[in-house]
C-alpha cells in the first residue's frame, strides 16, 4: 500500500500550518485505505473531513502524535500525552439513514474496548453513549460528526468518527484534575507499558465488521451488534444532558442508540439522545 507523495503531503501542510504527514505504510490500512499519519495537527476530525472533501475514499484513517485542537463531545476539549495516546480519525460513507450514524461511535467504541481487553486481559465496559471505561474511570472518548462532501459522486454523507484512547500514561502523568476521572490501559493492565500504534491495527479489525454493516445499509443489523453495550431495559440511570440531570428507568435503546427514559411520575417515556450518564 502506497500513501500519498511525500511532496504532496509537504506542500498540504506547509499550506494549512499543519505537520507534513508521513504518507508512507508506517501503519496498516484500513478497507484497503493506507493510513496517513502526522506528528502534530490541530484536530484529525477536521483533516479527515478536509480530505473528505479533496474526494478521500472510505477507510481513510489519519493519526496524529499530538492534537493542538483536540475535541470531545458537547463542545468540550481533548487531553492527551504526546506519544502516550492513541489520536485517529475515520472516514466512513456508510449508507445506513443519517439518524442511525451515532451508532458508528458506539461501534468504535465497542471495537476500542475489545482490543484493549484483548491487549491488557483488563474487563473494559462502554459507558452511554460511547466513552470506554475501566474500573469506572474513562479511558477513551469517542467524537462522530457528519457532513455531505462536495466532492463525493454518491453525494452519501461522510461520516468521521474520531477516538482518543489513553494508552500508556501512568497516573502521574494525568493532570491532577482527571486523576480521578481518567485511566489508561497501561494502568488497567497493571503497568506493562504499551505502544500506541501497536493498539491501532487491532481496533481497525473490530471496526471493520461494523463498517462493513454500514456501507451495506444494515442498519438494523449495525444496531444489534452494538446495543447490548447499552444500558439494559429495566436499569435505573441518571443522564446529565443540557445541564439536566434526569433520572429514570430504561425501557428500551431506539434505532440510533437514544435511550427511552422513563421518569417518575410520568405516563410516557421521554427519548434522550445527547448527554451522558452520570
């Protein structure tokens, strides 16, 4: 597999202030994609959805060492360890309805949790709507956004789903505000240090099967595969969305992984699409 011109990725980046990527097989592909790395970028979202644009197939994944822009979701702001994280980015075109699209960060989600149980032997959980835990402390969040590119000739949506996985921080090297919040998987491994980009190629093969589901249209499909990562029916849970905090009963997970909520005192369930558990 053969990646872009190293001339080509040097004047792209001397253009846009960004990092020249190393646009050689440095790390596998994905959907026979090769994978583009950079040393430093403000955000792999924003350049998977740039190269969107310039007509990037589908499997396109970029990797970053360093994110100076770095973002979660709501708004907020990404952490990480230069060279301790795991920072990529996927372009997707998936043919399944755009509502259903969150389903994919719950995929990746899903697919990032199983390869670093596999890596570590540790138990690692999802947390609504798509944060990788570990002993409750997060380990990975995971950011979707879509939007119609210009430049695509099916006109389907590019979807990009983003994960920042800490890898092989110790707990000193968290800041002193997520000690308690955050782990990483060197941690719930019980310390053996792990190489970032070794995680990589392992998440790619669990997501795979997911994006196969979603290229194919299978949206009912893709959401079995992934909602028994969700709250059971039945749990009892706090959602924290819009500066609420809203307490209820599970009563079920709709097509694009929305929980129906149940509070007390009131006759209908409420469908609760953004926020997160509490």
């Amino acid at each position: 597999m053969i990646g872009r011109e190293a001339a080509t990725a040097g004047r792209s980046a001397a253009a846009t202030g960004r990092s020249a990527a190393a646009a050689k097989p440095a790390l596998p592909g994905f959907l026979g994609v090769p994978v583009e790395r950079h040393s430093s970028i403000g955000s792999t979202n924003d350049e998977a959805f740039r190269r969107a644009d310039e007509g990037a197939p589908e499997g396109l994944v970029v990797v970053a060492r360093v994110q100076t822009a770095g973002r979660g979701r709501q708004g907020r702001s990404w952490w990480d360890a230069p060279g301790a994280s795991l920072l990529f980015s996927v372009l997707l075109r998936p043919s399944i309805p755009l509502a259903q699209c969150p389903l994919l960060a719950l995929a990746l989600a899903c697919s990032v949790a199983d390869a670093g149980t596999e890596a570590t032997g540790a138990t690692l959980g999802i947390k609504w709507p798509n944060d990788v835990l570990h002993d409750g402390r997060k380990l990975c969040g995971v950011l979707a956004e879509s939007r119609v590119s210009g430049a695509s000739s099916t006109k389907r949506p590019a979807v990009v789903i983003g994960a920042g996985v800490n890898v092989n921080q110790t707990a000193e090297d968290f800041p002193a505000v997520l000690r308690g919040s955050a782990t990483s998987l060197r941690i719930a491994g019980g310390g053996n240090p792990l190489r970032p980009d070794d995680l990589l190629p392992a998440i790619l093969v669990q997501l795979e099967r997911y994006a196969a589901l979603a290229a194919s249209g299978d949206g009912a499909g893709l959401w079995r595969e992934v909602a028994g990562r969700l709250p059971k029916p039945g749990s009892e849970v706090t959602v924290v969305s819009g500066g609420r905090r809203i307490e209820g009963v599970v009563e079920g997970i709709t097509e694009s992984g929305a929980l129906w909520l149940r509070e007390p005192g009131r006759a209908e369930a409420t469908v609760v699409s953004a926020g997160e558990l509490a």
